[in-house]
C-alpha cells in the first residue's frame, strides 16, 4: 500500500500512523514513504503490559495523518489491538485504515467486513505461508472515494 496507494496521496510533511508494536513488514514500506515523500511517522504506544492505548492512538491523528497501518494482533506481544475502534475513529476523520491482519488471521476469527477497514494485508511468512505468498483485500472504490471526500471537506 505505501508504493501503491499511500505514495500517490502522501505529501510532505503529511503523518502515517503505526502502532510501536509493528512487524517490520510493516514498517519498512513507510519509512521508505518517509524518506522518498518527506512523511512523518507517528507511532501510537502501549502500556507496560503491552495493552493498546486507543486514546493515545486517537490523540495522534491530525489533519496532516493521510494513513493508519496497524497490526490487527502483535508477532511479538500478542496484543490484539481493537482494530474496529481504530477503524471507526479514523473513518470519523476520513483517514483509510490498513490492517496487517497476518498474525491475526491465524489466530482470531476476522471478518474484514465487520472491521470495515480499507485494506487488510496478509503477508505470507508472518502468517505461515510459503515465501513470496501473501494477500491484500480492498474495500470497495466507492467507500475509497467517500474517504477521498471527507479528506477533501478537511482541507478546506
């Protein structure tokens, strides 16, 4: 998404929210973004017991943050983040949300309708795929074009 989608859309000075739980198949591509488009990066915490902080992630989000790519659960910690909460609390804001739902597929039922967001990304290794395997869903162009025109009422 970051070479596709968010590259297309991201600016200078524009802000990609990632959680500090991230796997770094999720990372890399927007520090790529970063360095090429002049993004910032902003990272949303957790707690000292790995907990997600929902208001902490809610409180990053401005009206320079074009993109949330969050891990529906953690490689590392296990933390399942809310990712319909997250989903709902950017959507409000017309920000298109990516999930990188490899970790979670595996071990949580995911219903990428019900979670709503605008991309779920499986990679294959994370999720115990063969290399160089992995899946993307997209949420409908009508729903990315509705995000669009939220985007565009906040810049005015």
């Amino acid at each position: 998404m970051a070479y596709t989608f968010a590259r297309e859309r991201i600016k200078p000075g524009d802000e990609i929210v990632l959680s500090i739980m991230e796997h770094h198949s999720n990372i890399v591509p927007w520090h790529f973004l970063r360095e090429r488009q002049g993004a910032v990066i902003r990272w949303a915490p957790v707690d000292d017991e790995g907990n997600f902080l929902i208001d902490e992630f809610e409180r990053l989000l401005t009206d320079r943050t074009k993109m949330v790519a969050i891990a529906h659960m953690s490689n590392m910690l296990g933390t399942v983040v809310p990712v319909k909460e997250v989903v709902r609390i950017a959507h409000e804001r017309g920000i298109p949300v990516l999930v990188d739902g490899a970790q979670g597929a595996v071990h949580l039922d995911v219903d990428v309708a019900d979670i709503d967001c605008d991309f779920l990304r499986l990679h294959g290794p994370q999720a115990l795929w063969p290399v160089r395997q992995s899946a993307c869903c997209m949420a409908s162009y009508a729903h990315l074009a509705a995000i669009a025109a939220v985007q565009r009422r906040r810049a005015r």
